[in-house]
C-alpha cells in the first residue's frame, strides 16, 4: 500500500521528459495536491497570497489575433478602442489599487509592440508606480532592444510576456505571431534582469497533451519565470474562441499543481477566470499551490469577483497578503539614477 505519494523535488529543475510531466498529471488527484502542498511549503507560507491588480493602460484595436483576446482589430466584440492613458491617471488608479489592498500594479497594453514615441510616458508610470512601494509589473507586447534597457532603467520590476499554450497548439491560436517571436522577448528580459512573468491560458479546446508542453516549455527555460499566471480562459462573444467549452475544476486545479511543482519557487498566480469560478474552486486551486490572484472589479478589460466578494473569501479561508518584494525567486531590479543623481555623476 503506498501511504505517501513520491515526494517531488523541491529544488527548481530545468530538465523535464514529456513522461515525467505526463506522470504528473495523471497521478492520483490526493497524491497531486499533497506533492503540490509539500512543494509550496518549502518556500512560502502557504496561508499568504499576494494581491495584484491589473489596469489596462491603452485597450483595444490590437494589430494581433490572438483567438481569446476581444481587444484584437480582428473580431467585433464591441469593445471600444481607446488611446494611451496620461500619466497621472495611471498613477491615480494605482494609488487606489493601493488602498485596496494591492501590493503590485500591473499594467497592460493592447500592443503588438509599444511604439518608441510611449516609451517615455511608459517609463513615467514604472517609476510613478514604484515610488508608491507597489511592485511592478508591465504587458506591451514585443520589445525591442533598448526598449527593454528603457524599461529595465526605469526600474521595472516583471515584464507579462505569456507563451500562452504550447508551442504545438500556437499557430491554431494565433497567426500574426509564432512562438519564437515569445521566446526572443522573454530572452531579452531575462537578459537586461528584469523578473519575468510568463504563463498561458487553459480552456481554449486544446489537448491534454498541450497543457503538459506548454508547462514543460515555461519549467524548461534557462531561468523558471519568476511569475506564473495560469488564467482560465475569459470566453468573449466574436472571437473565435468565443464557445470554448470549460476546462473542469479538478483539470484546473491540476494545471495548478503541476505547475507548483515544476517551477517550485515561482508565484503562480490564480489569474483570469475567477470570475467563472465557485469558491470552492479557487480554495483548491490555493490548496494545489497559487499564491497570487488579481483582485479589484475588473481584469483588463472583462470581470473579476470584486473586492466584497474576495474580502469574505480571503477571511473565510484565513489567507493573508504576501508583502510586496518577497518572492523568493525573484531579484531586485532598482532601476538607473536620473542622470542628474549625484551618484551617476561619479
Ligand atoms: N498585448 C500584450 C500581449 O499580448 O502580450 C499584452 C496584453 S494581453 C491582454 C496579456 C495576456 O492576457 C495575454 O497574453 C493572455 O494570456 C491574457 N488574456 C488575454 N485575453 C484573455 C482572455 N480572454 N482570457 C484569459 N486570458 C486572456
Ligand atoms: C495574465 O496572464 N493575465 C492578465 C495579465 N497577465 C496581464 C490578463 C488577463 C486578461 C483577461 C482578459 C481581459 O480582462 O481583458
Ligand atoms: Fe493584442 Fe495582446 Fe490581445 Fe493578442 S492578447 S490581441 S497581442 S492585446
């Protein structure tokens, strides 16, 4: 009789097989969510999660299709499409996201790229944001160079740059971009030091097999992203993922583990999707190992719980806010002196 499940390893590793993952996965759901427990408990206090809020900082007319998004120019999903939020605007939705109770303020742009003509106001909201003492996290699409070296200067702290699914179901989701594209930004980052959060949605028809490849291409970079998101697909009416059927809530909560386990020191975040699920379901999922969830009325652009109903949830189950700059996988990032810095003028 086996009393206890194979305990995992709780060091982070770089080399998984499809088998081993696979094993993962099917393996008795008690045994999964023990080895998930065990895992997170070696790094973090499993009764902390960390409070993010996001704020779509420039939404709709996207160049790109990808087939969940309802900001893409591709699809008539009626959402409107609007410019480049000011600075200061910016700064006041953080302040309240800070009062609410947000630790990190992530800011996302419906771009293929950004334009080198925003980057200064881009910068602006970095160190804005910063300055609150909130953590930092942005999402522009594709950089450039020395668009991440601005970025980096600015003392960002995560650059969002999901892969989304894995790389053998990408091209049925998106067409405008292939998976290398993703590969080369997350280089770039890792490269200049920035942390990196990456990680993909679930729900979109694909196989099984697709959620173990795409977990096995984030566990298998050279450095696990030091942020996990692993959103349940926000199906919106007009884009052609639109009817996906849902993935059911042990899958989910599975996707979780493995993921804890794979990439053991990362936070792996409870993102899109709440808004679908019962509270049940995202206890499993803080039981199978997430520790950061989106909170405030709204994700980008579609719903999430809100904070009456969170405020309940989280005392019901006795969590408690992870303090900003903890994640024992990441590093600090403390951005470039002005120019006019008595340091820099050494
Ligand atoms: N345009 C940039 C990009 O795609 O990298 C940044 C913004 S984009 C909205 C950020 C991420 O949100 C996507 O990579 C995707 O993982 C997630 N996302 C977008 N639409 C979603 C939806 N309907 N449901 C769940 N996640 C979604
Ligand atoms: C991530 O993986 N999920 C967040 C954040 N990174 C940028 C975005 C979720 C967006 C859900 C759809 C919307 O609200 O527009
Ligand atoms: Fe554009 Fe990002 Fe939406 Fe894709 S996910 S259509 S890149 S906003």
């Amino acid at each position: 009789m086996t009393i206890y499940p194979q305990f995992s390893e709780t060091e982070p590793r770089h080399n998984w097989t499809r088998d081993e993952v696979e094993g993962l996965f099917t393996q008795p759901f008690n045994d999964l969510i023990f080895a998930a427990q065990t895992v997170h408990r070696a790094h973090f206090d499993a009764n902390e999660v960390q409070f993010s809020q996001l704020l779509s900082i420039k939404t709709g007319g996207c160049p790109e299709d990808c087939g969940y998004c309802n900001q893409s120019a591709s699809f008539d999903t009626g959402l409107k499409a609007s410019k480049l939020m000011q600075v200061e605007a910016v700064l006041s939705e953080a302040q309240k996201a800070k009062d609410g109770g947000a630790t990190r303020f992530c800011m996302g742009a419906a771009w293929r790229e950004p334009k080198d003509r925003d980057m200064a106001a881009v910068c602006a909201m970095i160190k804005g944001v910063k300055a609150m003492g909130m953590e930092t996290c942005m999402t522009l699409g594709m950089l450039s160079d020395d668009q991440t070296t601005k970025l980096r200067d600015a003392g960002l702290d995560y650059y969002n740059h999901n892969i989304d699914t894995s790389p053998e179901y990408y091209d049925k989701v998106i067409s405008t971009r292939v998976f290398q594209d993703r590969l080369d930004t997350l280089e770039r980052v890792r490269n200049a030091g920035m942390n990196v959060c990456c990680g993909g949605i679930v729900g979109m028809g694909e196989q099984d097999s697709d959620r173990v490849g795409m977990l096995m291409a984030l566990a298998n970079l050279p450095e696990h992203p030091q942020s996990v998101p692993i959103n349940a697909l926000m199906p919106t009416t007009g884009t052609p993922l639109g009817q996906s059927d849902e993935l059911h809530p042990v899958e989910f909560a599975r996707m979780i583990a493995v993921a804890r386990i794979m990439m053991p020191k990362s936070v792996v975040r409870l993102s899109a999707g709440r808004e679908n699920m019962s509270d049940e379901m995202q206890a499993l999922c803080f039981l199978a190992g997430a520790n950061s969830i989106f909170v405030g009325e709204k994700l980008l652009t579609t719903s999430n719980p809100g904070k009456t109903h969170d405020d309940v949830l989280i005392e019901r189950l006795g969590l408690r806010s992870m303090d900003a700059h903890t994640n024992p996988s990441a590093h600090e990032v403390p951005g470039k002196p002005a120019p006019n810095h008595a340091d820099a003028a050494e």
